[in-house]
C-alpha cells in the first residue's frame, strides 16, 4: 500500500528543546535543510532558510512549531543580509547565527540595525576567540558545547551578562546539566531530557502501577466497549473525564447521558482509547518534563500514520503502541527492557524497543531522527524502508498539529 503525502513541496524542518533549570521548555530550535540528504544549508542566497521562514514559520505558524515559547531560527549569512527576519515577529523568533558564519562589517550593522528593532540573537556553537567575539555585544544567548569545549566551565563565567544567557549544547545527561547549571549556564539543548538518568530497577511506585496497568490494557488491539467500560469505571478520574468530554459543547447533545457506557458509544472506543492513552500516560510521567510527554504522542501519531498507510489499521495501532513506548524508560527511569516487562506486547514490538533491526524498529528510528533533525541518518533509513523524505514531513507536520489539538482537549475534560 502507497503511502499518502502532500504533494506540495516538503518542509524538511524539526525543532529540538531548549530546557530552562526545571526542565520546562523554554523555547525550540528549528532545525532545517533543502532536503533530507543535505548536511548543511549551503544553496547560493539561501533558498532553503527562505523557505523555512516563509513556508514553515508563516504557512505552518509559530504556534505550531514553538507553541507559547521562543523559536530559535538558523539564519546564515545571506539570509540575514536578505532581511529576512523583519517577516518574523520580533518577540517570537531569535535569530540564531551558525559558528562559520563571516564576521564583518556589514554583518554587524545588519545585527545592530535588527537589535534596534526589537530582535535577539544568539551565538551557536560559540568559540572563544573565534570571530565571533565581535557578535557579543549584539547576543541575548551564547551556545556552549560543553563536551566539546576545552575549559567550558571557565568560559560560561566569562561569558555570562546581565542581558546574555549561556545554553549549554550537547547535554547528554542530567549530572552535565546539573554541571552546567553549577557553572553558570542557565538553559540545556541536548537529549538529557529523553534518557534515563538512573539505571535502577527499583520497585515501582503503587500507582505508577496502576497507570502502567490501564496503558497496557488500552493498547489491546481488540478493545471492545465492554471491555473499555470496565477500564473507565474502575479509575474515578478517568470516569469524570470520559463524561466533562462528552457533555462538553462540541457534542450538542440533546439529552444528559446516563451513563458510562453510552458516553463510550456516542464517543467511540478509538476517540476514547486515545484520551485514555494520554491520560495514562500523563499520569505515568507525573513529574516528568512535559516535553517528554509531547515527544511521545508526537512519535505515536507519525509512527500510527505510516503505519496505516503502508499496511493498514491494524498496524497503525500497533506502531502508535510502539510509539508511545519508546520513551517509558526516560518515564519510569528504569532500562527499556524493565519498563515494557509487563506490558502485553507482541514479540515484534518488544524486539523493536529492545534494538532490533526490523521495519518497525527502522520505522521509529526514521521518527526520531525526523524529530531530531538528523538528516543524513534519516536519509539513510527512508533509503531502507523505501519512503521519500516527504512522507515524515508530512507525518511530522500532521503529529505536531493533532497533538497539539489532542493535549487541549484532554486538557479541558
């Protein structure tokens, strides 16, 4: 079965978290190419960043990409002196300038002149003594590789200011955050936030428990509303929801419903089975970033999507099943293989979550490195499963909005 895209040109674009000290997002990098193979945006006049700005900023939308939070934007040196960034709302958007970006002149009057009017920049991959000194008195943010910079700590100090804030990049774990946080940095990029920090295998908590339960219960392919009706009517909370979500206005109900199991009908087990999901899911992270929670729903919707396209219903329930999984273990904190333990699931998914290499572990891979803007290895996956680039920007594109749309309406019920 072909897969379904939009045939309009595809955006390649994914954004990465950029984590305050309470690990709450603070904004997102937006993280774009030409296409998927390219390893760097390199097109004469930067046709490419042109796009991102007008296509995925102003055709997608901020609130979609970087929802109540900063967008960070890569702009090369032809695109700054396009003036490009005047399209961008100045309190949205900072403009992030790459390390090998030419320092002269006319860069600094382009960066003094759009400082004037209102914008932010922030210094990527910043080098100290490297040209881009000269740019420092023009950044709300410097960007540190602490794994790469050879007496970061001492640099943090040194470049920190009253109106300038110091990103830690490449952060893999939580103790190089809390490093960097002791140093002096105040906002974390890297994927610490995804991993365990701990490989304990503690028991877990009661009710930890009782959410991992109802997870692996709704993930059952052959959910029947009898079979949901006794899932709903044992937890309180989920009960109350299921029945705020069908009173609510978007219903228009006639009449009150009487009952648990004809809110399940009018509903639909799926609409219901989903809610439930993030429910439980939310529940199962209570005091996890809820960064990590949108990443999940994020993989399950595009991992669900392609799924369907390819080989039908029933695979698209097992992939959203895949990819709800592939974070428990940065949920729990305990390794993946204990996390998914009492999970129901079928020997392909758990050989998928534990490494193997079959199409639906390749498919997740594709997912993620979609999510990180890993271009070259996304390149070399959709090469393997035989689907072009523009099938994930469009399962992308289509996740970030229905999730967005999802976390609202779980949120109001």
């Amino acid at each position: 079965m072909s897969v379904p895209v939009d045939t309009r040109a595809s955006i390649h674009i994914a954004r990465q978290p950029i984590l305050d000290a309470n690990r709450q997002v603070f904004g997102y990098e937006l993280l774009y190419r030409e296409a998927a193979l390219d390893s760097a945006c390199t097109t004469e006049g930067d046709v490419a960043g042109s796009r991102v700005v007008t296509d995925a900023l102003l055709g997608i939308g901020l609130d979609t990409l970087a929802p109540a939070t900063l967008a960070f934007v890569n702009f090369t040196r032809p695109l700054l002196l396009s003036g490009a960034a005047l399209l961008l709302p100045p309190r949205r958007v900072v403009i992030e300038l790459r390390e090998d970006v030419a320092v002269d002149q006319e860069l600094m009057e382009a960066c003094r002149d759009l400082q004037r009017q209102g914008y932010t920049f922030a210094l990527d991959d910043f080098v100290v003594g490297s040209g881009a000194e000269a740019l420092l008195p023009y950044a709300g943010f410097v960007k540190l590789d602490v794994l790469g910079t050879p007496g970061w700590k001492q640099a943090v100090r040194n470049l920190r200011a009253p109106n300038r804030r110091v990103i830690a990049e490449r952060v893999e774990r939580s103790d190089v955050a809390l490093d960097a946080h002791r140093a002096g940095c105040s906002l974390f990029q890297g994927y610490y936030f995804c991993r365990p920090s701990t490989q304990s295998v503690r028991a877990l908590p009661a009710h930890r428990q009782s959410y991992l339960n109802l997870f692996a219960a709704l993930s059952q392919p052959d959910l029947t509303i009898a079979s949901l009706e006794d899932l709903v009517k044992r937890d309180v909370s989920l009960t109350v929801r299921v029945l705020r979500s069908i009173n609510s206005a978007a219903y228009a109900l006639d009449q009150p419903v009487t009952s648990v199991r004809q809110a399940l009908v009018l509903l639909g087990v799926q609409q219901v089975r989903q809610w439930a999901a993030v429910w439980a899911m939310a529940g199962l992270g209570a005091g996890t970033p809820a960064e990590i929670i949108a990443t999940t729903l994020i993989r399950a919707r595009m991992c669900e999507t392609l799924g369907r396209a390819r080989h039908g219903e029933e695979a698209a329930g097992e992939l959203f099943l895949l990819g709800m999984c592939s974070t428990l273990d940065a949920i729990l904190e305990v390794p993946i293989d204990r996390a998914i333990e009492p999970l129901p699931l079928s020997p392909r998914l758990r050989s998928a979550l534990l490494g193997d290499l079959s199409e639906p572990r390749l498919l997740l891979d594709a997912v993620v490195a979609r999510e990180r803007g890993e271009w070259t290895t996304l390149a070399e996956l959709l090469a393997k499963l035989k689907l072009s680039d523009a099938h994930l920007s469009s399962a992308y594109l289509d996740a970030l909005q229905w999730t967005g749309e999802l976390t609202s309406q779980t949120a109001a019920a």
